[in-house]
C-alpha cells in the first residue's frame, strides 16, 4: 500500500474496493501474471530438467554455466516462489480461522517461499558465475 | 466433478516440492559429493515415485490452471463446456506426464 497523496477524495472514496486485505486485487493479478509466465517457461524448463538428468555434478555446473539457461531458471522460480506464496496464503485464510495462528501461519509461508526462492537463486548464480 | 480441490491439492504438494527442487539446485553447486547425495535419493524406489506424483501434480496444476484462465476470461460456462474442460485437465495432466517420463527415460538412456 503507498502512503496515502493528497487527494480531494473522501477518504470512503479512497479505501472502497479494497476489501479486507487494504491492497484490493493486487494478488488476484499478480497469481495469473505468474501463472501466464510459468506456462510460457514450463517447455523450455522442461528441456532443461531433461538435459541435467543425464548428467553428472561437473555436467549440471556446465549447464548452468549457459546464460539463456540460467536466465530461464531464474525466471522460472522467481515466478514460482510468488506464485506459491499467494496460493498457499489463499488456502491458510480459507482454513485457518484463529487470527494469531494465522498470523503465524501466513508469516511462516513467507519465510518459506523466500528462502526457497534466494536458496535456489543463489545455487543458479554461483554455478552460472563458475564459482 | 471434485477437480477444484485438486487444484488447490496438487498446488500445495507442489509448494513443499520445490524443497526437492532447491536441494537439487544446491547439491549441485556444493559439489560431487552432495549431488551423488540427491541423484541417490531421486534414483530410489520411494525417490522416483515422489518424482513422478511431483511431475503429475505439476502438469495437472497446470492445465487445471489454464481451465481457470479460461474461466477468468468468461469463456467456457456451459456445462458441456465445463466438463470437457476437467477432463481435458484430468486426461491431459496424466497424458503429458507419461509423455515426459518416456522423454526422460529416453534422455538418461533407460535408467540410470
């Protein structure tokens, strides 16, 4: 949410259809941007998935080394790890009903998606940076 | 037809795979020893069954996805349309799948 600019609007006005989460349809869009963007990268992740199976730890390095293929997959799991943490926040507001352990609930997905989002960046830069 | 809370069901076994998916990523810019560690494991019995539900679930999730897609955009409605629409997932998902695997076996030369 940006701080609110002055406005010669009421402030009714100003907080009307943005329901309860205060940021309106932001993660509505943003779930079928990923989801736009993950079918357009699924075949070519695919492909790369297919071509690291054959190989050995010195071959998965190789691979990475190929910038498109690092850009593809760094793509991808940024995609994803956005992706999951709206989807996996959807399903905790829906079954979750005490507001602490769904404070916690929705804070912990946020770790997680994060740490699995940097842990797998990082793995795709220092391998494509032959480190 | 039930297919909705699959979709929500294959979502979140995708979100714990991707563990799967980070520790493959990390193995392999450890080192040897560690990616011997994963392709161990992803060899297993119990390893390539999670593979694979990890594949069916992924390919499900996304065509099931692209029958939301259709829906957001208002098409697709009709109840002939709606159902040809989650059998096109269900049949799809399980198709492409099997289409991946032999792809797979075919790549790693029938098992590794």
């Amino acid at each position: 949410m940006n701080a609110p600019k002055p406005s010669m609007r009421t402030p009714l006005a100003r907080v009307r259809a943005l329901g309860s989460s205060h940021s309106g349809t932001s993660d509505f869009w943003r779930q079928r941007l990923t989801a736009v963007a993950m079918t357009l990268l699924i075949v070519p992740v695919i492909v790369v998935v297919l071509m690291l199976l054959g190989s050995n730890q010195a071959g998965a390095k190789q691979i990475f080394s190929s910038v498109p293929i690092a850009i593809i997959m760094l793509l991808f799991i940024l995609a994803s790890a956005w992706h999951m943490k709206i989807g996996m926040q959807v399903v905790i507001e829906d079954y979750v009903h005490n507001e602490k352990i769904k404070l916690a609930s929705v804070m912990a997905n946020n770790f997680f998606c994060i740490a699995v989002a940097l842990a797998s960046i990082y793995a795709i830069l220092k391998m494509s940076s032959g480190v | 037809m039930a297919l909705s809370i699959v979709h929500r069901a294959t979502g979140v076994a995708l979100y714990f795979g991707t563990l799967l998916l980070a520790w493959w990523l990390i193995a392999a810019a450890s080192g040897p020893g560690a990616y011997a560690n994963v392709q161990a494991f992803t060899g297993s019995f119990i390893g390539r069954l999670i593979v694979f539900g990890y594949t069916w679930a992924l390919m499900h999730h996304l065509l099931s996805g692209l029958r939301h897609l259709v829906w957001d955009l208002g098409y697709g409605f009709k109840a002939h349309e709606r159902e040809a629409l989650t059998w096109g997932a269900l049949i799809g998902g399980i198709s492409l799948t099997i289409l991946v695997w032999i792809v797979a076996y075919m790549t790693i030369g029938g098992g590794r």
